[in-house]
C-alpha cells in the first residue's frame, strides 16, 4: 500500500477501503420501519479557498458581545488584540486544558474558519494567563495546513499538549512548555477521525503517560487499531493498538491510581461500552484493556438534528472520582442520548462503584418539563472534591431546536441526585453563522475545581460561531458553590429543594419567591403545566390572553378527547392502509408522542398505534391519505372567537424526509364546505414532532356559529417517508369579552439608582393586568399625583432625572390596567391628572 505525505489533498487506498467497510451494510429506513444507520462522522480535508481571506490584522472587527445572564458573564476567546470580535470568521469544537501548578494558565484550542464562505478549516488556539478574563488568540497552528478535531490537556507539571488531525487518518501532536505562548511540533503522533486525548497526572510511575485514541473505522494503520500509548512526553508513540469493543465518539480519561477508561458509542450506535486497562500505565508490559463491558446509558448517542443538523449531538465522556473521599475512583459516563418514546434528547449518567464492572440504571441529569426538546452537547466532569459539573444546551425555551440556552447543573452525592438545571447564558441560534458545514462542532468541554467549573463553548451571540469562556457555580457571587450555600448555614434559602439559592431562581413576577416555589405553594397558577407562571406567560407575551382573564388562552380547552366527543375517522376519498387517526394512550416512537398533551390526561388522536418496543413506521401514514374531523363546536353568541389546537407532526424520517404535508381546515357549515386553516410542511421546524400549538380568529375564515368543525389530514405520498400527526386539546376563547377582574394594587415597589439623577422604578407583576401606569407627586399624602408614565407593557420603567425642589421628595404610585379598567391609587387617593 502506498499513501501520499501528510497534508497531501488526496488520501491514500485504505481510507477508501476503510470508509466502505463503515458504511457497507447499512440499511436505508423505508416501509419496514428498520431504524436506518446513523451517518458516520469524517473529517475530510478540503484545499484553502483560491482567494484567501485577508490577514487578521485587515478584517473588519466589532465590539465583543456583552453576554451575561444572572451574574455570570462569559468571556470571548477568538478575539483580535484590542478585545474585539472578528467579523466574517467560525470557530467551533473548542478543547480547553488548565495548569495544575497555576490555574490562571488555561489554554483553548479549536477549529477555526478564517472565512465562512470556506470549508477550509484550520486549528486556532488562545491563551489566558489571568484565569480567563482575558485572552491572546496569537492565529493558528502550522498554518494554512488542514487541520481538526483539537483535543487538549496538561500533564502534572504544566505542559500543554495539542493533538489534531490533518487528515481523516493523520494527526500529530504540538506541546507547550511556556503556557501555550508557543509550540514544538508537529510531532507524528498515530490517530484517525473522532480523535481523544488523556494525559496521566496521578504522580504514580506513569505520571506523564499519554493516551490518543481514535474510532477505528477511520484508523491511520492496521485495520480495527484504536489507541496508542507515548511513555516520553508525547515524543514517540507505541502501538497502534485494538481494544476489543471499538469505542467511538467517546473520551479517555485516567483514573487515581493509573487506570486508563476509554468509552464511547459502538460502532453501530445501538448502545454504549466501556473499557478498562491497568497495563497501560506500566510501561514494562505491552498495553490491552482487561475489562470491556457494555453500558446501557438509557438511549443512543446520535448525529444530526433541529440545534445541529450537521454534527453529533454530542460525545460520551467518561469521568473518575480522585478524590480522597469514599467515593474515590467512582467511574461515571454521560451524554446527549435519544431514548425510547418522542423525546428527540435528554442527558443521561451512569456510574460505577466497582471499577467498571457493573454499572447503575441510567440517572436523567437535565430535567426539561416539556419532554419535546432537546439536551444537546452534554459535558461532565469531576471536581477534586468529587462533586460532579454538567453543562448541556437547552431548546426548551424554542419549540424548533433553533435557539438554545447553557445550562449548568451538579451532584454531591455521586451522581445518585441532581439539582435543577441553571440555564447560565442567554438564548442563541446554534444554526446561523455556519461555514460550509451545517454544525457548529461537535463538542464542548470543562474542567471542575472546588469552587465551580471553567466551560469552553461555541455560541452565536455575534450572530457568527464564536468561542466563549465561562466559569459556573456560583451563581450569586459569594465565592462559594452553590451547593454550599444551600446547607444548614450555608446563608441561602431553597424553598423547593432543588440544590439552587433562591437568590438565582427566575422570579419572573418580581414578588421576591422563586417562581418554583410560586407554583408549589399555589400563589401562582400553571395551567399548561409549563413550570412557568400563567402571568409570566402572558406578560413575556409567551402566550395569549385576549379574553383577559389572567389565564393563556391555550389553556380554555372545549375537546380534549379523554371521553368520546363526537369526533370522526375516515373521508370517502381517504386512501391510507395504515396510520389511521385512533384516539388512543400513544406509544412513543422517534415520530409519535408518548403522552396525549392534556395535562392530567391520557388520551388524544394520533395516526396509527404501534406496539410497544415496535418499529419506528410500524404503523405510520402509508397508500394516501387519513382524515380525522372534530366534534361541534357551538360559537352561537360570542363576539370574536378564536379557536385553537394542539398539534404534532413529524415527517422528517425515513428514506425520503420532508415529503409531505399535514394539512388543517375549518366548516362553519357541518362539513359541507372546507377552507384551509394551515398547511404544515414539507420541511420546517414543526415537521420534526413535539406538541405544537396553533390558533385561529375565525372569522378570517368562516363566519362563527353553532356547528363549526376542524379537519385534520395526514397523506403519505411520498416514497419511503415516515409520517406520523397527533392532535389533542382544542380550544376556544371569546376575544370579544372581558372576563378579567380590576387588578389588585400594585406591590413591592422598588427603586434603584442609575446615575447621579436617574432612577429605576420596577415593581411585582400584577397578575391579570395588561398595563402599567406611573404616577408621580410630590406631596407625602399623594394628594397631588399626576400621570408619570401611562401603558407600559412591562413592570418597570425609569425615571426622567428631573430632581425635586431642594428638601422636597417625589412619591411614584403605580397601577395596572385591563379591560375591566384601572387598579385603585389607594384608598381615597384620586389623581388631579389621571392617565389615558
């Protein structure tokens, strides 16, 4: 066999042979329902752009972005020398290492685009020598060579290592000796796609051992070779080696007393496996790994989806207690896996006390209340203390998968119990700012201390992918974690035991309890069982409330199918064999929903029912079409009605995705006559499943009146696609009428200072009011107010800097409004200049 240099653009014969022997055999989804192969991860090498991009001292910059939420800030870290951001450039798959002899060295590596209009990539790195406030990006290693897949660490005396490949089957090391100022290399280090890196810190013999790995399916030699060992520092490397279950898209990672662990997904990604090796770490004795078992992590680890369509949704890391407490050497593994049902993503953790030979029931980390979104870029690490720090990033907020928090969550107790998810960055959309690849990367990484965790992320707060360094676990700045504060005389409240001071919990109604606790204790209502209060939702404009009666609309349910209503399956010209609307408990699939949406409920249409554990189009849409219609409604009266439904959809597997389209139409005349409402698909984010609510005015369609139906019809007239729809709880509400009462008096007025002359005023949402009056005066029995601010939409609202007469004071009252009209000023208090 003969294989052209390093850094050649053409690869040698068995890449070839190697890439059709990872792809041979995997069957294509059609009819049968088989669950399709997922696609495989290759990086493969693509020439510079003919015209390259200008230096970086010519490229447009702007302002960093300021991105905080709460009290944590993150950082950029692919920033030019002034602190700016670089306009037109991606960077992505970001790898983080820090100095144990000094941990305000930290060194990023990641795979840098200079321009997005290029698939050429190339490996950036940055350095902070004052614990991530700032950071130098001096440009990237050897450059103008392909590179990807950086991977980062740091022995026990505080020597960098970099490891990346240039190719699908090539990777080399560079090593830093002063803080990753500069870099020897590269140095020919054996690798392959999906590549890992450990570096053995324990102060044991092996102290300073060095451990590649790579999934085999790409490997730089013998076929099935996936590991390899350097006894010298990272100068020369032994191997390659096979380990005997074929790990990919996993970590490596060395335990206290010198045991290496490598995990990862099999290679057919219908599950997990670990593997342990004490022969590594003596360099006397030719490596293998003595334990190889497999690892039921709840789901499987997969690529492509709404928040990465191009990418994994995220690797299986594996982690090990070192502490000197009784949980020392605890082995942990976690990830983003998809487990059984519709739930497209969730993070999952399983631990081992043994060393690795038995393994717990998967323990779920992030706790989603929807169960529709996605838990996306798991990432888990162990703390010296033995705590354990996971950070994932959370649609929950946006049901298309488009827009995504961080979210930060931790163990004390050896992964057994969580606390809530923190969400510890604002919303960004994973998929703008793209180069010639729809993913921003396929990883993130972090690394825990005593007192929090340093996170490494890619995000698009610039409106392009840039890198962002951040550290959590102290969410109110006191310099201790978290889960210190809420013990017994830790100095924080945690009125629903969910591990967070209630100082950091979301209280979106401004009273001073958590909205949590707001819930439990019933001061606020959550009639969609959402975890967010019905006021909040309202005034955030998350949902509708036209009939102002304090609740969301989507809540005022007329048919929820839990009886049967009147409605009906079948159309004349309906030609579906199979996938025929039922109202049914539905069994989840990839495609179909596992619970009805009606919260205390059961029972909704969905189209065909599935056996449990059954394929994923078992009993899909297939041959044509199915209509379901819904029972009467009668509008006889009202003034201005809106109807509204619930809705799920999926077409977006199979052969043959993104084929078909789930269509809603509206009779005002018993089914006489039809006009289309909506047409959902053929692609989009309400073709990829979860619960989806749409409503209507009706009278943009149909004049309302006593028998106005809804008609629902799923096709499949496509070759090979999946198609499955579900419908529940349909509403109605008059928006004609005002069902609200006078809000109360406004509470818990606030001010705070933003100049010399300025001041914020904000106060408690006032629930069941639309809009905010401020009045203002100066007499101290508020006998003189007058209109200050009028119609605000939101609880607070700034002051106008004019400054009372010298020994005078202003006095502000506010109040609410809705359709019911104007909350009172207080008792016997009338403004002498009321608001409009």
């Amino acid at each position: 066999m003969s294989c052209l240099p390093r850094g050649s653009l053409l690869l040698c014969v068995c890449l070839l042979l190697v890439f059709l022997l990872a792809t041979t055999g995997a069957a294509a989804e059609g009819e049968s329902g088989a669950r399709p192969a997922q696609p495989g991860h290759e990086e493969r090498p693509v020439p510079p752009p003919d015209v390259p991009p200008p230096s970086r001292e010519q490229r447009q910059t702007s302002a960093a972005a300021e991105v905080t939420r709460g009290n944590f800030t993150s950082v950029q870290v692919n920033v030019d020398g002034a602190g700016n951001n670089i306009v037109g450039d991606a960077a992505n798959e970001p790898s983080m290492a820090i100095d144990p002899t000094d941990p305000r060295n930290i060194v990023v590596g990641w795979r840098q685009f200079d321009a997005v209009t290029s698939d050429f990539r190339q490996v950036g790195y940055a350095y902070s020598h004052d614990g991530g406030a700032s950071w130098t990006f001096p440009g990237v290693l050897e450059p103008g060579q392909f590179r990807s897949d950086p991977v980062l660490e740091a022995d026990s005396t505080g020597v960098f290592y970099y490891y990346s490949l240039s190719s699908t089957t090539t990777a080399e090391m560079f090593i830093s000796r002063d803080k990753g100022v500069t870099w020897d290399g590269p140095i020919s280090a054996q690798g392959g796609d999906k590549n890992w890196l450990a570096v053995d810190a324990t102060g044991r013999p092996s102290d300073g051992f060095v451990y590649p790995t790579w999934n085999s399916q790409f490997t730089c030699c013998e076929p099935g070779t996936d590991y390899s060992r350097s006894i010298d520092g990272g100068q020369n490397y032994q191997g390659p080696f096979a380990t005997p279950l074929k790990p990919k898209w996993g970590t490596i990672a060395v335990g206290p007393d010198g045991e290496v662990y490598y995990c990862g997904s099999n290679l057919s990604q219908s599950g997990h496996v670990l593997l342990r090796s004490d022969s590594l770490a003596d360099a006397a004795q030719t490596p293998d790994f003595e334990l190889a078992v497999s690892v039921d992590l709840g789901g499987t680890t997969i690529s492509g989806g709404a928040p990465n369509p191009g990418g994994l949704l995220g690797q299986v890391w594996v982690a090990v207690d070192r502490s000197d407490g009784a949980s020392r050497g605890h082995v942990y593994l976690l990830g983003s896996v998809d487990p059984p049902g519709s739930d497209p993503l969730d993070v999952h953790l399983v631990r081992s006390t043994d060393g690795g030979q038995t393994w717990s029931a998967p323990i779920t980390v992030s706790d989603d209340p929807t169960g529709s979104s996605w838990q996306w870029f798991g990432t888990l690490s162990v703390a010296p203390n033995g705590r354990l720090d996971v950070v994932w990033n959370d649609t929950r907020s946006d049901s298309s998968g488009r827009l995504s928090e961080l979210y930060y969550a931790w163990s004390t107790d050896g992964g057994v119990s969580w606390s809530a998810g923190l969400p510890v960055t604002p919303a960004f959309d994973s998929t703008v700012g793209q180069p010639q690849q729809n993913k921003i990367g396929d990883y993130y990484q972090m690394r825990s201390d005593e007192d929090g965790a340093a996170v490494i992320y890619s995000a698009t707060f610039n409106g392009e992918q840039d890198l962002y360094f951040l550290r959590v676990g102290d969410c109110n700045a006191n310099g201790a974690h978290d889960s210190l504060d809420v013990l017994a005389g830790g100095g924080s409240d945690d009125c629903n035991a969910n591990g967070i001071p209630d100082e950091c919990e979301e209280d979106c109604n401004a009273n001073g309890i958590a909205d949590g606790c707001d819930l439990d204790a019933g001061t606020s209502g959550d009639c969609n069982a959402n975890r967010i209060p019905d006021e909040c939702d309202i005034a955030s404009g998350r949902a509708e409330d036209c009939d102002s009666d304090a609740l969301p609309d989507e809540c005022a349910v007329r048919l929820d199918n839990e009886s049967d209503e009147g409605w009906t399956v079948g159309a004349p010209d309906d030609t579906a064999t199979t996938g025929i609307w039922e109202r049914v408990d539905p069994v989840g699939t990839d495609a179909q929903p596992e619970d009805d949406h009606t919260v205390a409920g059961t029972l909704c249409y969905v189209t065909g029912q599935g056996s449990v554990g059954g394929g994923l189009g078992e009993n899909d849409v297939d041959g044509g079409k199915t209509t379901l219609v819904s029972a009467p409604l009668d509008l006889s009266g009202m003034g201005d009605p809106t109807v509204g439904y619930w809705r799920w959809y999926s077409n977006d597997k199979g052969a043959s995705p993104g084929e078909d389209v789930f269509l809603v139409d509206v009779s005002a005349d018993g089914g006489v006559t039809w006009i289309e409402v909506e047409r959902v698909g053929p692609t989009g984010p309400d073709t990829v499943g979860g619960w989806i609510y749409h409503s209507f005015r009706v009278s943009d369609f149909v004049a309302p009146g006593p028998d106005l139906r809804l008609r629902f019809v799923a096709a499949d007239d496509g070759a090979g696609s999946i198609v499955e729809a579900a419908v529940d709880d349909v509403t109605v509400v008059d928006c004609a009428a005002c069902s609200a009462s006078l809000p109360d008096e406004a509470r818990a007025l606030r001010m705070a200072m933003v100049d010399a002359t300025t001041a914020e005023l904000s106060w408690a949402l006032l629930p069941g009011a639309e809009t905010y009056n401020v009045y203002r005066g100066q007499a101290r029995d508020a006998g003189d107010l007058g209109c200050f601010r009028s119609g605000l939409s939101t609880p607070s609202t700034q002051d106008d800097g004019q400054l009372p007469p010298v020994g005078g004071s202003f006095f502000h009252v506010v109040t609410g409004r809705n359709c019911a009209g104007e909350s009172p000023l207080g008792q016997g208090r009338v403004p002498i200049d009321p608001c409009p």
